[in-house]
C-alpha cells in the first residue's frame, strides 16, 4: 500500500489537486477570506455587465472553495447569505 501511495507522489499534481492541498493547509479563515473576496469580485462584475450577460454561474467557485472548509450546515448558511448577491 505505501508503494502506491509513493507512486501517486511522483505523479504531476493537477490544479485542482494544488489548490485542495492549499486550502487544507491555509486554514478555515484564509480559505472563507479568499472565498468572499472571490464573491465581492463577482458580485462587482455582475453589476458593471448589468442585465445583458449573467455571470450567476461564478458563483458556483467560491462556494466550492469554501465548501473544502465547512461543514453541511454552514455551506447552505453561506450560500443563502450570498444568494442574494446573485440577484443584482
């Protein structure tokens, strides 16, 4: 088993695979800090684009990034905190 586990660390590292291992070691406050910021940034662009393009579905990212550090409840409190934010 520990033949495979040091195999799996010779493997190129994918970015997804960086940025889980980033969060893990970050911390539940830089992870939900970079989270918002994402949401603020998102949330700005959405309202300079106005109505004619969505940019609802970006939303989806710092949820998911968040989500590595919440538990099941505190996922659905963050994103009906920011659900309204999709909405401008």
């Amino acid at each position: 088993m520990s033949t495979t586990i040091a195999a799996m660390d010779l493997l190129p590292r994918s970015g997804l695979d960086r940025i889980v291992a980033f969060c893990l070691d970050a911390g539940k406050p830089q992870v939900l800090a970079v989270s918002g910021l994402m949401i603020a940034g998102i949330a700005v662009a959405d309202w300079e684009v106005g109505l004619d393009i969505s940019l609802g579905i970006l939303y989806i990212l710092p949820m998911v990034l968040a989500a590595i550090v919440l538990t099941p409840r505190s996922i659905i409190d963050f994103a009906t905190l920011n659900w309204p934010l999709s909405m401008l």
